[in-house]
C-alpha cells in the first residue's frame, strides 16, 4: 500500500490548476462552488430564456413540444442542484469556519471530494446534450411518465445518475459541516452565541444528510425499472406510481427548505449590519429555524393534493402546511424589528436583502393560497405555481445569495463590488424579476397550465406572456450586469478588513484571509464577538482599526493539499458513467474509486513540516 | 461524530426502502409468493452468524484497546470470516430463489426483496473489505489504543448494518415469510 502512496506524490505547489484542483482549504472549495453555480445559472438562464423566447406570442413554432419539454427540465434540474445549493455550500464553506472561529473545516479532504464529486455529476447530466438524449420529464420526473414504454431514450438515465452522483457529493459536504459546527468552534462559542448563518447553516446541513437518502432509493428504483426490468411504478405490474410521488416529496420538501434556509441566514447576518442594531429576537430566530427543519418533513402531501389521497390526508397536510408559515412569519417579524428605527445604510447587499423580505412575503402568501387543499385544486399545475416558486426560489434565494455575495466579496477578495453597478444591478433584477414572475399569477389564475410549449391566441394570454418574456430580457441585463461588475474588481484599489463596520469574527482577519485563517484561535464572549472587541477598544480610547497580524505561515500546522480526493472522485464519476454506457467503466471506477480510498487512509492530513 | 450522522443518513435510506417493500407488500399480482421460497430456518443460521459477528467486532474493539496486537488481527478476521459467511448464505439464497422463479422483473416482491437485501449485502461487504483492511494494519502493528476510534468506528459500521439486518429479518422473513398471494385485490 507503501507503494500506492508513493505513485501519487504528496503536492507541494499551491499555484496553478493542480494547486486549484488539489486543494483542501475551504476558502478555495468555496470558489470553486462559487464559480461552478455562476456557470451554471448562466446555462440554466439561457435555457429559460429559450422557453420564454418560446411563449413570446401564440401559436409560436420556434420550437417544438419536445424540445421544450428538455428545456423546462434542465432548467429546473440545473438551478436547483447546480446553481442554488452550491452557492449555498460556497456560502457554507467560506464563512462558516471564520465565522466559527475556526482554521478549516472538520475534513478537509472530504470537503474536496464533495466538489469534485458534485462537479462530475452536474458533467454526467449535461453529457445528455451531447449526445442528444435530454432528460424531458420535469423536475419531479412523475412516474409512470419516466418508465421505458413512455421515455424510449436515455434522457431521464442521464438525469438519475447525475442525481444520483450529486447526491452523494450533498450528503458527504452536508456531513462535513454538521461534524464543523459541532465540534470545530472557538472555545466559548456555545450553541447560542453562533451567529444566526452558522445555526441554518447547520439546520440545513441536517435536513440534507436526513433528505437525500429517500430520493437516493426512488432514483436506485426508478434506475432498476428502467434497466433491470423492475416494475416498482409501473401499475400495470402491481407498482404504484404514487409511491415515486411520496419518496420524491418526502426528499423534495425538507429539499425547499435546503434552499431557502442558507439565504434566511444570509439576510440575518447583513439586517443588524446595515441597521446598526443587534439582531432582534435572537433565539426567536434560531427556534424558529430549528421548527421549520422539523416541520418540514410533515408537509410533504401537499405537493399531492389532486392525487387523491382522501379528505382525511388532505385536511392534516392543509393544516400542518398553514402551521408551517407560522415559524417563517416569525423570522418576517423578527427582521422588520431589526430595521425598526435604526440607521438604515443602503448598500447594495442591503437592498437585496430587503428585496428578499418583499419577494419572500409574495411568494410566502401566493404559499399559504395553494397549502389550502380546496384552493390547491385550482391552482395546481398552471403557472400559479410556477409563479410561486419562482417568488420564493428567485425572490428568496436567489436575492439572498446576491445579498451575501456582496456582503462578504470584500473578505474573499479584500476588494469592493462596486456600489453603483450593484445598485443598478439590484434595480434591474427587482423590476426583471416582478415583470416576468408577476403576471404569471394572472396567467395562472386565467387557466394557463404549465409546460405547454404553446398557446392559441383565443385564450388571452399572449399580452402578459409577453410582459413575462420583457421582464426576460431585463433580467438578463442584471445579470451581464453582476458579470461586468466582478470582472471590473480586478483593477479596484483595496479596502480595509472590516469596510462594513460588521459584527461577526469573520471581519477581525485580514482580507483576503491568510490560509490559517486565525493566528490565534479567538476566544469567545458572546454573539457578535467582533462587535464586543471593537467596544472594548473603543472604551479603552484605543479603537480597532487592524486586523489580526499576519504570522509565518509555516508555524501553523495546516492540512496539506491532496491528490486523492478528485482521483477517488473520478472513480466515483465511473462507477455513475458506465450504468450510462459499459458496465465494465463501472468497475474500472469502483476499482479507482478503492485505491482513491486507500492512498487517502495512508495519507497523513498534513505532511511533515519540512515540505512546507 | 461523522460515522454517526452517516448511520443517521442511511437510517432514512434503509428505512425508504423497507418502506417500498412494506408498501409493496401483498401486492405482487404473480407468484412466487413468499411463503413458497422462504426458508425461515436456512435464514435463521446465517442471522445467528451475523450477530456472532458482532460479538467478534467487540473483541476486536477489546483487544485494540489492551493493545493485543495478536488479538487485534484475531478478531479482525473473524469477524470478516463470519460476514463472509453470511454473504455466502446470502448469494446461496439468492440463488436458489432465481432458481425457483423469483427475479427481479418477475414481480414487486421479488423487486422489492432483492433490492432491499442487496443493498444490505453490499453493506456487508463494504464492512468486510473494510475489515481486513484494518486487520492489515494490525498486522503491520499500526492499530493499537492511540488509534482506537478507528476499530471503534469500524464497530459502529458493523453493528449498524447488524441491526439493519434485524429489522430486515422480523419483517421479511419472520413476519411477511408466510404471505401467500395478493393480500388485497388488485386496485382495492
């Protein structure tokens, strides 16, 4: 095994792209996420644009309903799994060790190996595109709708195996950081002295490791129907087609709340910021998260209204699904009390933020319309929903993701977005965004289902598809917009470590942070520990205006850079590539994915000093 | 910390899939039913095996911490010896079932039962590869007390897929061995 080790020499260079594609430190991983779900929100906002593009007028045949139906797939598949929950994990990962008060994560090279994992999996779906067989079925892929007599190609194969592969990247990351927060903090950091980003963080983090698992066996089922001749959703062998609907939703609702929680955190860190206040109602916050994560899991029906599950069923999902809202109306209250009579700055990452709470309360009531079983009835699959999913997923995460991306760019860069770029790149989205998501509740509500490719101009819907369609083109200006205005960055001068004056540990270090993070592990008195130092040393007439000093490097002992966790991960892509192509690259990758696991046991996390 | 969150995890995964046969349980629209393949007694054995496994792990967990190194490697291979036992039960059963008409297309019991028992073998030997993995560390003398929490989560793996195996036991075989045919009329 001595030998094994030996082949793969440990790496020494942190320059280049074998130091970006060996690195373990969290701050890297971090970009890498970061600039991976860029990439993809442009490929999944393209593809929206093509289906808007479509809708523009009636009767349109720019392209035809099967077309479509991979368009509207991909779509959904790609913004959730590859642009909003990465950039939650590049979120999880750059701030939650500083923010902690820690050098790295629990397991950096597992942190690794959940990017690269994530990253193969999110390729393996797009290689449907290339060779010409697109997953077609719609985020929620219903069966029977998936089975072979339906979908002849190997579209939704593509689509389980990229699931399946990115599932197993989710777990290992959400697992990382459950092990990070509960073991990794700065000595006194209690559980209720983490600032609120840590806590949903965390929340969400649970939620992934107890959610993905179920979706895990409806794809392994749905993959066996397909391949292995199986008939677990195929009725006419005895299977239940529902069944696909109880797993999906059992995952797929703890699933919505792994994408709004990170951007809830978000906001929570940057409302007292820009207010000038401590965060109201604290704990309120915190118990309210940890509700919300377990209520979670009791709502699931909902998504199932019309399936015809009995009054019985649809009565107790109405009524947990409107006791749900109560928890997120808290944290509504708890951040307007924030706001209240402080010395509000509107910064750009401000603004997005407040754009959050007002997108969020749309989509949160458009929420409570259809948790109404009656009402649902109407309301179900027309762009209604598409309406309210867009207000919550856009309005709310993605606002969110935006607010914190401006936030916390200085302490990645130690370089400022700019604020006027940033403001008009807040406009266009907020006034983008309503225009195209709006009218689609009238759209809705006017009896226009989702996912038709196409429209008789008899209905009356063209005017408002083609509001919807402008609104298009202005978000896309937002976003060339934000492109422009991160691509500018590279010639702005410095700021100093803390240009926000903001309150948690992440701002006492320099920026960009050296790679140990923290000279000294700080320790800690309370919430908003930067907050208190600063106060101290302003009482004492000696205000705080450095960051910690920067020490030699090489008397911090860090993990080092690793080879294995992207070889064991290629492996992992091999094993998911060949149930697409050749069962024999399944054991090739189970056999590279074996020796990853083997170089990586007899690895040391560190390598001796004298290679530093 | 890591090793339990995981179990965690595969609770949930475990659980989804005896969830699917429990649902699909009665409902296969042709035979082979259950009560014309199971065989309670031949199942019982290799269970007695798995859970004499676990005894072995704890020994093996014993003499890491006395720092016995022969005892280490020992119990090591007994444990992964008596899994393997249990996997060739395993592959026996699955054989004679193939045999006797039950596959994984033929119906939902089939499907169901070879899924959620394949998923648990595959367990079962991962904790075996595993296993002799450590035993060739004990051999090389690099597992001892200092290196404890690794035999101790390697334990905490195995004891898990055990009990795993309990529920899977009471419910397929002691529980739903007998069914005979459709429960229920198809679509009632």
């Amino acid at each position: 095994m001595a030998a094994i080790t030996g082949v793969l020499a440990r790496p020494t260079s942190y320059a280049g792209i074998w130091g970006w594609m060996t690195t373990v430190d969290h701050k890297r991983i971090a970009v890498l996420y970061g600039v991976t779900a860029v990439i993809f929100l442009l490929i999944g906002g393209v593809e929206a644009g093509f289906l808007r593009m479509q809708l523009a007028s009636a009767d349109n045949d720019f392209m035809g309903p099967a077309r479509f139906n991979q368009l509207f797939t991909m779509h959904a598949t790609t913004m959730i799994f590859m642009v909003i929950m990465p950039l939650s994990v590049s979120f999880f990962n750059f701030v939650v060790p500083l923010a902690i008060g820690a050098r790295d994560v629990a397991f950096p090279r597992l942190n690794a190996l959940s990017y690269w994992i994530f990253l193969f999996g999110a390729l393996i779906m797009h290689m449907s595109f290339l060779v010409g067989q697109v997953p077609d079925a719609g985020w929620f892929s219903y069966a029977n709708l998936t089975e072979k007599p339906f979908s002849i190609d190997r579209g939704l194969d593509y689509w389980a195996i990229g699931l399946l592969v990115m599932g197993a990247a989710s777990v290992a990351g959400a697992l990382n950081f459950v092990v990070t927060i509960i073991n990794m903090r700065a000595p006194g950091m209690s559980m209720m002295r983490m600032p609120v980003f840590v806590w949903m963080t965390l929340i969400t983090s649970i939620l992934l490791v107890l959610a993905f698992p179920v979706i895990t066996v409806g794809l392994i089922e749905l993959t066996m129907d397909r391949n292995f001749g199986t008939h677990f959703f195929i009725p006419a062998e005895g299977g239940d087609p529902i069944l696909w609907q109880h797993l999906f939703w059992v995952f797929g609702h703890p699933e919505v709340y792994i994408l709004i929680l990170p951007a809830m955190g978000i906001v929570s860190e940057i409302f007292p910021v820009f207010s000038g206040k401590p965060l109201f109602g604290y704990p309120f916050i915190v118990f309210s998260g940890i509700v919300i994560g377990i209520m979670g899991w009791a709502v699931w029906s909902h998504h199932m209204f019309t399936v015809g599950l009995g009054p019985v069923a649809n009565s107790v999902f109405t009524i947990t699904t409107m006791l749900i809202a109560v928890p997120t109306g808290v944290k509504i209250f708890n951040w307007i009390g924030t706001l209240w009579r402080g010395a509000i700055e509107f910064t750009t990452a401000m603004m997005f933020a407040l754009g959050f709470i007002a997108l969020f309360i749309i989509g949160g009531l458009s929420g409570i319309s259809h948790a109404i079983s009656p009402s649902d009835f109407q309301q179900q699959d027309t762009y209604y929903i598409v309406a309210h999913i867009h207000y919550v997923l856009f309005g709310g995460s993605i606002f969110g993701a935006f607010a914190g991306l401006y936030y916390w760019y200085p302490k990645l860069t130690g370089k400022m977005l700019d604020e006027t770029l940033g403001k008009l790149n807040f406009w266009l989205m907020f006034i983008g965004m309503n225009l195209t998501f709006f009218p689609m509740h009238f759209l809705g509500l006017n009896g226009m289902p989702r996912r038709i490719y196409t429209y008789t101009a008899e209905f009356g819907w063209e005017n408002l598809n083609r509001l919807a369609s402008l609104g298009y083109i202005v978000l896309f200006f937002a976003f060339l917009v934000f492109i422009y205005n991160l691509w500018q960055t590279r010639n702005s001068r410095r700021v100093s470590h803390d240009p926000w004056d903001a309150l948690g540990l992440e701002w006492s270090i320099a920026s960009p942070p050296p790679a140990y993070n923290f000279a000294e592990i700080p320790q800690v008195e309370g919430l908003d520990q930067y907050w208190i130092m600063k106060e101290r040393a302003r009482a004492a007439g000696t205000p705080l205006t450095e960051p910690e000093a920067l020490v030699d490097p090489s008397s911090i002992h860090m993990p080092s850079p690793s080879y294995w966790p992207i070889f064991t991960a290629v492996g992992v892509a091999l094993i998911g590539g060949g149930l697409l192509s050749h069962y024999a690259i399944s054991f090739l990758g189970g056999a590279i994915a074996m020796i990853g696991v083997i170089g990586w046991g007899n690895e040391p996390a560190a390598a001796p000093s004298e290679h530093h | 910390m890591l090793m339990w969150v995981f179990l965690g995890s595969d609770c949930l995964f475990f659980g989804a899939l005896i969830a699917t046969y429990m649902v699909y349980r009665g409902q296969s629209l042709v035979g082979p039913y259950p009560i014309d393949i199971i065989s309670v007694p031949v199942t019982t054995i290799s269970t007695f095996v798995l859970l004499m496994s676990s005894f072995a792990m704890v020994q093996a967990l014993a003499a890491t911490n006395a720092d016995n190194k022969r005892g280490i490697v020992g119990w090591l291979l007994a444990t992964a010896f008596l899994g393997a036992i249990f996997i060739g039960f395993q592959v026996f059963e699955f054989n004679s079932f193939k045999n006797e008409g039950l596959t994984l297309g033929g119906n939902l019991f089939g499907a169901s039962f070879f899924t959620l028992t394949g998923f648990h073998g595959a367990h079962v030997t991962l904790g075996i590869i595993w296993l002799l993995a450590m035993a060739i560390m004990a051999a090389k003398g690099r597992v001892g007390p200092k290196t404890a929490l690794d035999v101790e989560l390697l334990g905490l793996y195995w004891h898990f897929v055990d009990i795993v195996w309990i529920v899977i036991f009471t419910l397929l075989y002691l529980i739903g061995g007998f069914d005979a045919g459709p429960l229920v009329p198809p679509g009632g």
